[in-house]
C-alpha cells in the first residue's frame, strides 16, 4: 500500500494537470555584409561589423538561448557577438536540409533562437516555418530584414519583419 500510495498521486497529478502549451521566438537573420564579393567564404565587411554589432541592439532584448549559422564565416561572424554576449556558442546547421534545423529547434527545450543564413535560404526557411510561400529571395544588397516569429504549439501566432 505504502509503494501503490505514491503512484497513485503521480498518476492523477500526470492525468489531471493541464497540457502544457510551448512558445517558441525565432529570429532569422541575413548574414551582414560581406567583404569581398568574389572570395567563396569572405568575412564581414567593417558595415557588416557594424550592423552585427547592431544586430546586438535590436534583438538582444528577446534573450535567445540558441544560435543557429550555415558554415560561413559571414554567417557565423553576424551572431557571434550577441551570442558572446549571451554566452552561448553558435551551432552550425545545413542550409541543404531546413526541415532539420526546424525539427531540432522544435525538438529543443529552448524558448528563442536566432538562425543566421543567407539571402536564398532564410526566406526559404520563413516560408517553410510560415508553411505559406509568402517570401522571395533576397536581392544581394538587402541586408537589413529580419524575421521574427512566434509559434505557440507549432503554430504560427505572430510573424514580423523588423528592420536592422
């Protein structure tokens, strides 16, 4: 009785307590600009520096726990700051392959993330979030849009384009 007592409350505490519901922020990012547009792998240029620093001002205040980047140094180079500032590493993910990346974010018990990609895969990316093709790709000097959005249980509640 004094084994079968304790069971019993965890089983009605487990079918009685309310589902619990998970919000999730993401933030998608435009790498900043970049230095030498005919290097495969250039870093950011001294604008590009300055808009990641940027970067830090505008969405800092969300306090995202996780940071996303293809494997790039512009990529990487326009998170690394608020990431350093979060104390946070950047996590390399494959541009090739975004419904993993958005698998692992939802499987993730982290509330905001930040993914830092390019102008052809970040609305690509948005849209497949959006499960609505609502965005184009990037001409090669926009640099400045960045996707907020807001999920509650998988499902888009608020999707916001913020300028940077």
């Amino acid at each position: 009785m004094k084994i079968f007592l304790p069971f019993l409350l965890l089983l009605i505490t487990v079918l009685v307590a309310p589902a619990q519901s998970r919000e999730v922020t993401i933030l998608l990012v435009r790498h900043a600009e970049k230095a030498d547009a005919t290097s495969q792998d250039p870093e950011l240029s001294p604008a590009g520096r300055e808009r990641a620093e940027r970067l830090i001002k505008k969405i800092g205040k969300f306090r995202p726990g996780a940071f996303y980047s293809t494997d790039f140094k512009r990529t990487r180079d326009t998170v690394t700051p608020l990431a350093k500032k979060r104390n946070k590493q950047v996590q390399i993910y494959d541009a090739r392959k975004p419904q993993e990346l958005i698998d692992q974010i939802m499987k993730s018990g982290t509330k905001r993330f930040v993914v830092s990609g390019h102008s052809n895969t970040i609305p690509g990316l948005a849209n497949l979030i959006a499960k609505k093709e609502l965005f184009k790709n990037l001409d090669d000097s926009e640099y400045s849009v960045i996707w907020l959005i807001k999920l509650k249980d998988g499902k888009v509640r608020k999707f916001e384009l913020l300028d940077y």
